[in-house]
C-alpha cells in the first residue's frame, strides 16, 4: 500500500491548482493541504468545495491531512483575547478537514516566541502550558464531532517553553482518545533542536498519528526541510524506528527548500524517487 504524501507546503509560490498538479505528475497518491495562503487560506463551502473536490479527484489524488494555519494561530496563547480567536479559527479548520474527507489536522502546540508579548519572562512558560490546555479541551470535543484527529507537532524554538519535543508532548495528548488527538513527529525539528529522532519516535510510540519528513543541511541549527538523504539524519534509523513501532500513520514529505539549481517540481520528483527507492510506495 502506498501511504506516501506530499506537503503542498512545498510550492508557497504558487497557487492550490499549480501545487496539486505537481504533487500528483510525481505520483504521490495523497496530499496534505496547507491551511494558508496562497493554498487554504480560508474555508471553502458550496460550490467552491464542491468544485475543489472534483478537482482532486480528478488529479487521482486524497487529501489526507491538513496543516493548520500557524504563525500565530496555535493552541498556547497567553492571554483570553489571543485564546478566542485562535480557537474560533482551529475550530473551523477543522470542519474545513472533515468536508475535504481528510483524516488528520496539523496544528502548532505552541507559539514562536516571535509571536508572544514577554516572550522570554519568567512567567511565560506556564502561561503557554495553561493555554494548551485550555485549548485542547475546547477543540478535542469539535474534532470527536467532525471524525477527525487532532495531531500536535513538535516544534524546533530554542526557548524554555513546554512541548518542543515528543518526550514533552505524549504525557499531553495521553488523557485524551486517541482517535482525536495524536502527534505528528517534523523530523528536521528534531534534527534542529540537536535531539535524537529515534528516541523521538519511540517517545511518540502508538500516539504517533503523522509525519513530516524532511532533513537538516550542515548541522544542530542547519537548514531544514530538505530533501531526504541531503542533511545529517540517519534515514535507516529512521524509518526503521517508524517500523519498529508499527507506525500505521501517513509518511508526509514536507520538503521546501530545493537544492542548488533545482526546482520545486524537481525536489518533489526526487523525494518521489527517495519513497520508491525505499520500498515506502509497495
């Protein structure tokens, strides 16, 4: 079975259509959609839907996750006015995710400190931890009623905040169902924080529910999402791990940043030719 996917993540110059053309002409079978412009940038509903999905289908292709919006849209807000609004924007994701028949929705646990007023004050951190929490319990609820799974990512902010890595984030999503609320494990995030990935991935174990595949040039704080086997990571160890733990989930690749000279037509083909290369397309 070919459980491959490719990020539309991928191809930020160019319009939805443009980025599903590419990703199914390399002949990955699913995608994953990004919830920002220039691709989702807002729901779709009535005949817009209607007409996306056609055009899906008819490229032989599944939407099967979703990433959210991120910047400043994530689950560890730190005050009542960022909450409601970021909430109220991951809710209707979310049923954006279920009309579009996909399965899982890639949200960020917790904010670029970029993005935070006190950023690195001693109180922060338990502010972040306290708006997670808030969060998931208002949004769990909405992904149980919609059929779908919430999957939190680990992220790569060389901050003291909570869940940055997997280690942090499965004592969080442990109380919840699983079939709502999961991990997706970013590679290059792991490669970036200077943490070990198979460790990562056994952390994760049976809550691992997606994947964003990608690799780290040069070395700790090198340049992520590239192509697979084009930075540091061990990709046997890897997707070993992967089968050690009878990951069941999506392998999303999320590369972006192509070589010297290369297109990103062309780093999707050779990421499609990693994948088949690998045996992951039987």
């Amino acid at each position: 079975m070919d459980n491959t996917s490719y990020s539309t993540a991928g191809f930020s110059d160019r319009g939805i259509d443009q980025a599903l053309d590419i990703v199914a002409d390399v002949g990955f079978p699913q995608v994953e959609v990004s919830g920002r412009q220039p691709h989702l940038g807002s729901r779709l509903t009535g005949n817009e839907l209607s007409v996306f999905l056609s055009g899906v289908a008819s490229r032989g292709l599944k939407v099967r996750t979703m990433h959210a919006p991120s910047g400043r849209t994530t689950l560890g807000t730190t005050d009542q006015d960022w909450r409601k609004q970021e909430i109220a924007i991951l809710h209707d994701y979310i049923l954006f995710l279920s009309d579009l028949g996909g399965t899982d929705m890639v949200i960020h646990p917790i904010p670029n400190p970029i993005f935070v007023e006190n950023a690195y004050a001693p109180e922060t951190p338990e502010l972040v931890r306290e708006g997670v929490s808030i969060s998931l319990d208002a949004l769990v609820p909405v992904a149980q009623q919609a059929g779908v799974r919430i999957n939190l990512e680990n992220l790569p902010y060389h901050c003291d905040y909570p869940y940055r890595t997997m280690a942090e984030l499965r004592p969080l999503v442990d109380p919840y169902p699983s079939e709502h609320l999961g991990l997706i494990i970013d590679t290059g995030h792991v490669g970036v924080l200077g943490n070990e990935i198979v460790d990562e991935i056994r952390s994760a174990g049976p809550r691992l529910s997606g994947t964003h595949l990608h690799d780290v040039e040069g070395s700790e704080d090198g340049t992520d999402h590239r192509g697979p086997t084009r930075g540091f990571l061990d990709w046997d160890d890897l997707l070993g791990t992967l089968k050690e733990i009878d990951y069941q989930g999506p392998y999303t690749f999320e590369t972006s940043i192509p070589a010297a000279d290369e297109t990103s037509e062309q780093l999707a083909s050779f990421t499609r030719q990693f994948a088949v290369d690998r045996g992951m397309t039987d």
